[in-house]
C-alpha cells in the first residue's frame, strides 16, 4: 500500500512516529498529482515549490510542536483565499490574482501542521453543478472521465477520490459540496452556517455559503472540521459555540435513532436506482437499530425556486467588485469609465455567472423586489419551520445526496425535472442553515450513490456517528476508482 493510498488518520500516526518524513509523503504527493493530472485535471495551480519548503520545515518542528494534521496534504478550492499563491475562482476575471492574506481556514490549517499542495479546479465563482464552467477546463470524474464529477466542488471531490489528496476543502451555497462528494463516492460535509469562518471565501450568496470538507472516510472527515471550525473575530456570522471533539462522537452507536425521511426525498425525479440504493442503507441503518419513518415537508416543494432567488440576489451584490478597476481582468478595449465597467465584466465573466448577475439584478430590481425576493425570504421561512418541526420528533433527516449518479459531460444534468430533484435535496441545508454530511452508499452502473444525513443545527457530531456506523457496516468506502490502481 503506497502512502497517498492512506487515509488522513493513518497517514497522522506515521509521521507523529517519524517511521515516514513529511518530505517522504509530499514527495509522493506530488508524483501521484502529476502522474494523474492528466486524466482528471482536478487542480488549477500545485504548489509544488511551496509545500516542497513546507514539508522541510515541518521535519525540523519539534514532536511537542506538531499539530492535528501534522505534514498532511490538503487541496483547496480555489475560491479560497491564499496568501502570494493564486486565487481565481476559476475565472479569467481573476485569472493572475494573488491576494496579499489568507483565509482564516488557511491559518488554522497552517496552525494544525498541513500542506497546502495546490489549488482546486471548480465551476466559476462557485455557480455550476458540472465543474465544466471553470475558465481553465473541465475537471473529469475518476470513475469514469466520460463524467463529470459534480460541482461547484468539483476539483475537491475529484482529487480526494484519485488518491491525489487525503483532505480538500470545498464551498458548499446549494449542495457544492454533497453533490461532488455523491458523484466521486467520497465523504462531504456542509457544516451549520456559522460553524467555519466565511472570512476569505470569496462570496457568492452570503447567507447560504459554507466552507465544507472532503475525506475519503468518516473519521478523516471528523479530523478535517475539527481543526477549521470555530469563531472568528473576522467573521460576525461565525458562531461562538464550542466546538466538540468529533472524533470521539464516532462511537458507532446508533440504537434507538429516529430518522426522517422526506417523502419527496425518494419521488418524482429521482432515477429509481438511485432511489432503491438509498432504500437498502435505510435497511441497514434499521439493522443498528434506527428507527426510520416517512415524514412529509409541506413546503420543500419551493426550495429551488427560492434558492435561484435568493441566491442570485446575493450573487449580483456580491459580484460588483468585479470591475476592473481595482483588481482582477481589465478590459484593454474601452474609451471611457462606463465602457471600461461594462466590457470587462463581459468578457471577464462567462456566461453562466452574468446569467446568475442579471437574474439576480432583476429580482432585486424595484418593480420585482417586493415579488421575488422578500416572497422568496417569506417561503425560506416556511421551508425553515417544516425543517424546524420534523426535529422536533426526529434526529436526523435521511436521503439521497442527488437524484442521479454522475451524468456525462455536456448533458448538464438531463430534463428539468432532474434540476428540481437535485435542488430539493441539496438546496434545503443552506436555505435552513442546518448541517448535511454525504457518504457512499452504493453504486449504479459503476457509479456512486451519495446518502445524505442532514441533522440540527451545530449537531454534526449526530451526523458523523450515523455516517460511521453506516461506513463500519459497509465498504462502499473502501473501493476505488481504476485510476488510483498503482498510486
């Protein structure tokens, strides 16, 4: 077994014991990221030159200074801020962007001992499900390259699943971070609003974004958020609850769990595959001894359209400091101020990002405002108090992550009845605020199925023990694409 086909957790118990170096590992890590690269093309920028340096400095720190993630390869979503390494949220707006500070998930992982190794391919801005928006290329799924691995996430899902990195973090604004997670058969967390610190993620909707994670098992995932989660000055919308130890949550007991399950979860839209795998882990879930019943959400019905709403909304505010002037794509076509603003963000932006800015300009508009998006916060409200009176009863809220596998690259997602499926089960934890984890559950057609646990806010310690117990009782887990062969 090579090292990079190690998880976190293992890869952590070598180097505390010095039976391998932190050179040795990112050594290897970085062959293994070349050698696949040209297959999935998952990574915009590796930063082999700055963790080569990170990784000799780490050998040299003390054994009392070594952190949680301790000489540890992490991939990171490139809409998140590094200090002097490219930031381009997959755009040629920001192509040659190199911000001055880092994201505060950045120092605390820094602070922990891990090594960044690069920065991950998504779809622009973070508006995409495919990854195949991104200015740079489409990033290809590892099970098999004639699909896409998801999206926004779609770079972090994929080099956690090629064995190229052990941990990435992602954004997760309407299930960016699940839905590659499903399609790439890895484990993705969407943690409470509040839980990470925002600060340095660049913004795409202010009230729904989230930085999320990406492990190949339960307990590396643990790991992962234990280390980034937490208040932060920066960020007024960070929490100051404490955060637990969630890795002594996984005890793999879950006798007397009640679990949701959302009608409309397992309805209309979702392939009948699908559908039937997520029914088997709900069997074996009920072999632990939860207790699994259909329950009904009055209003799920209006998630997506509420989220390209509200979404939208916030995307076009959020996305006025695009404008050539201060940073970023500067047009070199204009001959005055207003022909400057409006040709740099048509030919810096592409084209799914102005669909979503001028969307969102008309929602937001005067005659539309009061129509559109306070009707849209109203029913957000509506969806919250259906969420709000199922836990009351009920643990944790269990279905499929998407309602298809992975789909072939250009084809989108198929008919708009399978958008609105996969909207009302990702959309829902960013419009309520709640926690979603996503672990393998099975395959169709050689392809993952992702079962989604959503639990009660700041509860992700509920969700990983469900999350392991179901990973303890299967090995959906354990297999791998082809391509990790020989890595």
């Amino acid at each position: 077994m090579t090292l990079t086909s190690k998880t976190a957790a293992e890869l952590q118990a070598l180097l505390q014991k010095g039976e391998v170096t932190v050179t040795e590992l990112t050594n290897e890590t970085l062959k293994t990221i070349e050698k696949t690269e040209e297959q999935i093309h998952a990574f915009i920028h590796v930063a082999k030159e700055e963790a080569t340096a990170r990784a000799e400095q780490l050998d040299q720190a003390p054994a009392d200074a070594r952190g949680p993630l301790f000489g540890v390869p992490v991939g990171i979503k490139d809409n998140i801020v590094t200090k002097d390494m490219t930031t381009t949220c997959a755009s040629k707006m920001l192509e040659d962007f190199v911000p001055v500070y880092n994201a505060t998930v950045m120092d605390k992982l820094e602070a922990a001992g891990a090594i960044n190794v690069g920065k991950l391919n998504m779809d622009e801005f973070a508006m995409g499900s495919t990854t195949e928006t991104s200015f740079f290329g489409n990033t290809l799924n590892p099970w098999n390259t004639d699909y896409v691995p998801g999206g926004s996430s779609g770079g972090s899902a994929a080099a956690v699943a090629a064995g190229e990195v052990p941990l990435s973090l992602g954004s997760d604004t309407g299930g960016s971070v699940r839905q590659p997670a499903a399609f790439c058969g890895v484990v993705g967390m969407k943690p409470t609003y509040g839980r990470i610190s925002r600060f340095g993620l660049t913004a795409f909707g202010s009230s729904l974004d989230s930085v999320g994670t990406f492990s190949r098992t339960v307990e590396d995932n643990a790991l992962l958020l234990g280390v980034i989660a937490g208040e932060d000055d920066n960020d007024s919308s960070s929490s100051a609850k404490q955060v637990p130890d969630y890795k002594a949550a996984l005890t793999g007991d879950i006798k007397g769990l009640k679990v949701a399950v959302p009608s409309a979860y397992l309805g209309e839209g979702v392939d009948a595959e699908v559908a039937a795998t997520v029914k088997e882990a709900l069997k074996v879930l009920e072999s632990l001894g939860a207790v699994c019943e259909e329950v009904e959400l009055p209003h799920v019905q209006y998630a997506p359209t509420t989220y390209y709403v509200i979404s939208s909304s916030e995307a076009q505010s959020n996305l006025s400091r695009f404008d050539g002037l201060r940073y970023g794509y500067h047009t070199e076509n204009a001959e005055n101020l207003e022909q400057a603003y409006f040709r740099t963000r048509q030919e810096g932006f592409g084209d799914e990002v102005k669909k979503r800015i001028l969307f969102g300009t008309y929602a937001m508009s005067a005659d539309h405002h009061e129509d559109l998006y306070v009707r849209a916060q109203r029913i957000r409200t509506l969806i919250a108090q259906d969420f709000d009176k199922v836990f009351e009863n009920y643990d944790v809220v269990i279905g499929p992550t998407a309602a298809t596998t992975a789909f072939k690259l250009g084809e989108t997602g198929g008919d708009q009845l399978v958008h609105y499926a996969n909207d009302v089960l990702a959309v829902p934890a960013n419009l309520t605020g709640r926690p979603a984890l996503s672990v393998p559950c099975g395959f169709v057609n050689e392809l993952p199925v992702g079962l989604q646990i959503m639990g009660k806010h700041f509860d992700e310690e509920t969700l990983y023990n469900v999350g392991h117990a179901y990973e303890q009782a299967t090995d959906f887990h354990k297999r791998t694409p082809a391509i990790r062969e020989g890595n």
